[in-house]
C-alpha cells in the first residue's frame, strides 16, 4: 500500500467539491479529487475523452444499478451495499429517510437544476464574524456565471409551467418568488430543433430537448442539464487537476511531525484495494451525509481527527416533503419540458401559504413496466415542499455505526407541508401520495459555521482547531435554505476557494 503526495485533497465532486477542486486547480494548486462513484456515459463526457463510463440506470437495469448502498439502524454493520457503480443511497431512521447521490458531479445529476437564494434575505448574517451578504454576494455571482444559469424567453417557455396553468385556476395559485429563480439548462433556440453545441471549455452537449422527458432525477445523458463534471472539472483537468473516480474515502488522519499534515485513507474499487495519499489540505464535500459520516468515523472509529465538539448538532431536513400527485390529466404528458414545472399554492389566504414544487417523474420512457403504467405516470407529478424546520437534528456514531436522529414532531413545518398536500387533494379531487415522515433530497448542517464556541468552521471553511481541513458543502450550512440549497452550496465553495487562494 503505497503512498502519495500533492497540495490538497478534495473529497467528493458535487457543487461543493467540483467548484473547490476547480478554482484551486485552475489557480495553479496542485489537486487530487477523489470521487467514490464512477463517471457517468453522457455527451459531454464522451467528448472529454473520458474511457471508463457508466450508463445511467434505464429499463432493467434501474434494478441493478439505481441504488449504491442502503443505510438502516437494523442492518449487519448498518449498512448494505447493493452496487459500486449505483446511483443513489438512501439513509433511514425514526425521524427521517434521506436520498443523496453517487458518481462525478454528484448532486448535479439528480438536481432540478433551481437556483434560487435562501429564503430568508439575511441568511448568511450574524453567524461568525466576517462573514455576511455582502461577503457572500460575489460568490453567488461567481457560480451562476460559471454555470451560465439562465430563465427561458417567451419564444422558448417549456409546457406546463405553474404560471400558463393555474394564473386563473379557481384553487391554486402559482407562486412568484420575492427573488429571481435561473435554471441550469441550456434551453434550445428553436425548441422544435434542439441542437448540439459545443462550449467555450471544447465541451459537447445539447440544447434541452423538451420531448425527451429524459432531464431529470436519474440523470441528463444528452447534457442539456448543467452538471458539475463538465462545467466545472473540464477546464480544470486540463490545468492538471487529478480525478480520481471509483475512489471511496474511508478515514481523514491528522498527522504530527509528518511532510504533510494530512493522510486519506481511501478504497480504489477499480482495481480493489486500498491506498492512500498525503496533502497539506483536505477539503471534504461529499455531500451532507457522507461528509458527516466521513468526519465523525474519522474521529470516532479511526481516532484520525480530534477536538471538534460540536460536530453532528443542528442536523436538517430544510422542511422536506415529498409525494406523487395522481393528476391523470387526460391527454397531458406532464414529461415534456424541464424537471421543475414551477411551484403553486392554495389559493384560500387563510390556509398556510406553503409552496408546493411541480416535477415530472424522470425518464418514465426507459421504466420496465407495461406501458400503461408509464402513461399514467406520465400525467402525473412529483410535489415536494421545503420550509425552515427546527434544526434540531443529529448525526452520531455509536455502536459501530453513523445514526442520524431526528424528531419531525418538533418541526411545524412538516405538518403543514402534509397538510397542504392534502388540501391540495381534496380540492383537485386527485389523490396525492405522500408520507409523513419527512424525505428530504437536502440534508444540511451538522458541521456548522460559526464561532469556535458554537460551530464547526469558521467563515473561510476551515475546521476550528484542526488546521488544513475544511468542509465544502451543505454541511457547513448554519440554517436551513427553506429553498434548493444548490445555489448557496456553490457559493460557499467559491468562497472557501477564494478565501484559500487569498492567503496562499
């Protein structure tokens, strides 16, 4: 088991890691990225050159290779894995069921590809000094450049939006965020010819094909979605960044007296053994869950990390719930278009004004099952809602195993969501299957910034008292978004980054 060296190690490549690998990389910090997942087969990623690729999970094979592992209380180990190569992995627990991701780029795969601000205008304000809005405002900038996120024109609206459908509907209406809300797709010219381009970075992908119904939560194999392997990582391969796929972090160790502060244990499931590498930085974004989980059996399992007392607290939802609205609108193939169709809400003030989000149900072309039932699913659409839950969370290590707990109870939020999309039911006399227990696809927080008395990181990211090491991503996050987090998590990593490549 041999050694290796470089500058900084970034774990992960969601929006979190693919932004922080990229900007170091790109400024001329010598960078490895370990990604435990492979490289998904899509056009931009074919013409990256890119050999080793995995088809996303379509018609028997979303048997196989859409889940990666499955996290439970009562399994052996409390965890099972089902595939290397899977697309997702689901953690379950009293309180709450959470889905993330696998794979470079991450999240971005399975995202709607929203970005929208927090709700709350003030959200960075007031945590730890020197960090605020204002602060914050460029790397906002920064990230919504990079990913040329934009809105449709009139000449160009994908079908089905909140606005066209419910403007005049006697009980819902669309909701218009305070704030503006871009997406992360390039919309097609002429939306009857959808064409194949090619980026400023030398990168193939195609204009959004509205037909397709194939953007969605199980991947966007043509490109039209803006995903973080190509957008970010392109460019910055060819300034030498390492990506290192199929690569699983097991243990972070803090070292004293070495060349390098830092070692990473890590999984090469390509050729199945286990290697490590050195680097005077860690910068872990593996997502909510993994990052947590990565940290605390890095502390607590492995004794490899120290000190970091408030780590797992203020554990988040961001109010998620979701569920299948059972329109079977005659002769509507809600598919068509992008993901996101736009959120509504009750049009009686006096009910809770909680938006409800609109998608279609992803790639149902490629779902083995009678037709019929893809056509039913079809004239359907996924609801979810998000809110400011309490916050109240943990993430814990114990007995062996990574345990989140969580109480819904103690969070109003959720009950008004459920309650909505009752409501929502009833009145449309269509029924909407929803649970409960909150399911959330943005877990946050959990390695909070704040001041050292109270939180994790400070404001450029870096853990407090363990020099070198910082988390990238949503876990870092001191409140919920109440909104698609995506958005906030590329700004945070630009602002780690910049503040990096500031006093480096």
């Amino acid at each position: 088991m041999g050694s290796a060296a470089t500058e900084a190690v970034v774990i992960g490549s969601g929006f979190g890691g693919s932004v922080t690998a990229s900007r170091l990389a790109e400024a001329g910090v010598k960078v490895t990225l370990l990604e435990r997942g492979p490289w998904w087969d899509t056009v931009p990623v074919q013409s990256m050159g890119i050999e080793e690729r995995t088809p996303f999970p379509r018609g028997l094979s979303l048997f196989t290779r859409s889940l990666r592992s499955v996290y439970h209380p009562l399994l052996p180990w409390g965890r099972t894995r089902v595939n290397r190569k899977g697309l997702f992995e689901v953690y379950f627990s009293r309180g709450m069921e959470v889905v993330c991701s696998s794979g470079v780029g991450g999240g971005s795969h399975v995202y709607s590809a929203l970005h929208r601000r927090p709700a709350r205008p003030d959200y960075w304000n007031g945590h730890c000094e020197g960090l605020d809005e204002a602060a914050m405002a460029p790397h906002y900038a920064a990230f919504l450049e990079r990913v040329g996120s934009a809105r449709p024109g009139p000449d160009n609206m994908p079908p089905h939006g909140a606005v066209s459908l419910y403007s005049n509907h006697p009980d819902f209406a669309p909701v218009i965020p305070k704030d503006e809300v871009r997406v992360g797709f390039l919309f097609p010219r002429d939306p009857a010819n959808p064409q194949r381009v090619r980026t400023a970075d030398g990168v193939d992908r195609w204009e959004a094909d509205y037909r397709s119904g194939d953007h969605g939560f199980l991947g966007s194999p043509s490109g039209a979605k803006s995903t973080m392997d190509f957008i970010y990582l392109a460019r910055a391969i060819r300034k030498g960044l390492d990506v290192r796929a199929m690569s699983e972090v097991v243990c972070i160790t803090s070292q004293t007296g070495a060349p390098r502060r830092f070692r990473v244990d890590y999984i090469d499931h390509a050729r199945r053994r286990r290697r490590t590498i050195e680097a005077d930085h860690v910068f872990v974004g593996a997502g909510t869950m993994n990052t947590l989980r990565l940290l605390l059996e890095s502390r607590d399992r492995h004794g490899g990390l120290a000190g970091m007392p408030h780590l797992g607290k203020r554990f988040s939802g961001n109010g998620d719930i979701r569920g299948f609205w059972d329109l079977n609108t005659p002769d509507t193939d809600y598919t068509q278009g992008v993901p996101s169709k736009g959120a509504i809400r009750l049009r009686d003030e006096t009910s809770p004004q909680v938006g409800i989000g609109r998608n279609n149900m992803p790639s149902v072309g490629a779902y083995p099952m009678p037709r019929f039932l893809r056509e039913r699913l079809k004239r359907g659409m996924v609801v979810s809602g998000m809110g400011a839950d309490a916050m109240d969370g943990t993430a814990t290590f114990e007995g062996g195993r990574f345990r989140i707990h969580f109480d819904p109870a103690n969070s109003p939020i959720y009950g008004q969501i459920y309650d909505v999309m009752q409501e929502m039911a009833r009145l449309s006399g269509r029924r909407i299957y929803a649970g409960r227990t909150p399911s959330t696809v943005h877990p946050m927080g959990g390695a909070c910034v704040g001041a050292p008395a109270s939180g994790v990181v400070g404001p450029d990211g870096e853990v407090h008292g363990v020099a070198g090491l910082y988390v990238v991503d949503a876990a870092a996050f001191p409140l919920p978004t109440a909104a698609p987090p995506t958005l906030s998590i590329g700004a945070w990593a630009e602002n780690v980054a910049s503040r990096f490549l500031g006093k480096s």
